[in-house]
C-alpha cells in the first residue's frame, strides 16, 4: 500500500480489499452517494419500500468480485485505510461532528476536493472483524448516533435535500423507538 502511494503522486489514499472472517468479500468502496441513496439505504424507509433500497444499493456499490487490478473510487469505508501525510496536512484530519459514522465518507469527499485519487488495490487483502468496537453498545444508542451522523453529512453534502432527509430521518428515529420499546416489553413478560 505505500509502495502504491509513494509511486502514484496524484494518489492521496489506497484501500485494501477487506475480506469478513467467513471469506466474504466486503462492500467497503463506494460510489458518491446521492439524496435518494441516503433515504433509502439508511432509513427505516428502505426496509419500507425494499424496492428502492435495492435500487440504491446497486447505485452506490461497485461489483468488486471480478476486480484484479487496481482502480479509482469514489469514496470508501476506513476499516483499512491508507493516506498520505501531505493530504492530511493540507485537508486536516476527521472532522470531529462525525461521532461514529460517514467521517471516511467526508474524509474521502475531502480527498478527492483537494484534487486527489482514491485507489481500491484488491491484490492487498485484510480481514476486517466487523464492528468489534461497538459489539457491546446497545442498539438504541448507536442507532441515535447513526442518525445524528447522517443527519451531519446531509447537511454538509445534501443541504438542497436536507428537509426530506430530515424528515426521513424522524420516521426512521420514531419507529427504532417504538419498535425497541415493544421488544423491550415483549422481554420483559418472559
């Protein structure tokens, strides 16, 4: 990885492919999401409307089965994520208004603002133990988090939809309430 940084000047970070415990190939790049992408894929109204979930997720998601050479993306997840020291100097590092979630989206945004290439190297491969630093938090409180995080990055990439993404996100945040407060009450009989 910093073979491919060191050689490529207008590289300014490279992401391995990532692989789950179980050899499953993970979905971590991405193609730049749009309004309908982030209603859809990370509300509760693309489990409402599965069809156009399907949709944005074909939208977004690049087939990375078939890929064996090296390629540009748009943007990616950070579970292995290589970037070169110069564009953190002049982008500065994540922005702190993320807590947990979409902070590899804007670093990326930024990134590539600055005029610099994302690079996918599927010949690199890790293993990437899925959300161990949050196996232990409770749904309700990340789901708060998630919420809030993509509240941030629609109002800092989608401001001319932040309205709808704003009232999407209130039916997904009511519904996560009422659902966990009627699983919490169907606990509690047994």
């Amino acid at each position: 990885m910093i073979k491919y940084l060191l050689t490529n000047k207008n590289v300014g970070a490279v992401i391995p492919k990532s692989v789950l415990p179980s050899g499953q190939i993970e979905k971590i790049i991405k193609k730049k999401y749009d309004t309908f992408d982030l209603i859809f894929t990370f509300t509760i109204l693309g489990k409402i409307f599965p069809l156009f979930r399907k949709i944005s997720k074909k939208r977004f998601e690049y087939n990375v089965k078939n890929i064996f050479k090296p390629f540009e993306v748009e943007t990616a997840q950070d579970s292995c994520f290589l970037v070169k020291k110069d564009v953190i100097d002049n982008i500065g590092i994540y922005d702190e208004c993320f807590k947990l979630y979409f902070g590899d989206h804007d670093l990326c945004n930024r990134i590539k603002k600055e005029g610099y290439k994302l690079f996918y190297l599927p010949h690199i491969e890790i293993i990437h133990y899925h959300s161990q630093s949050t196996r232990n938090k409770k749904k309700m409180i990340l789901n708060d988090i998630y919420q809030k995080d993509l509240l941030a990055y629609s109002a800092k990439y989608h401001y001319n939809n932040i309205l709808l993404i704003r009232l999407s996100n209130i039916v997904h945040t009511k519904f996560f309430k009422i659902f966990y407060f009627l699983q919490t009450l169907t606990n509690w009989k047994k």
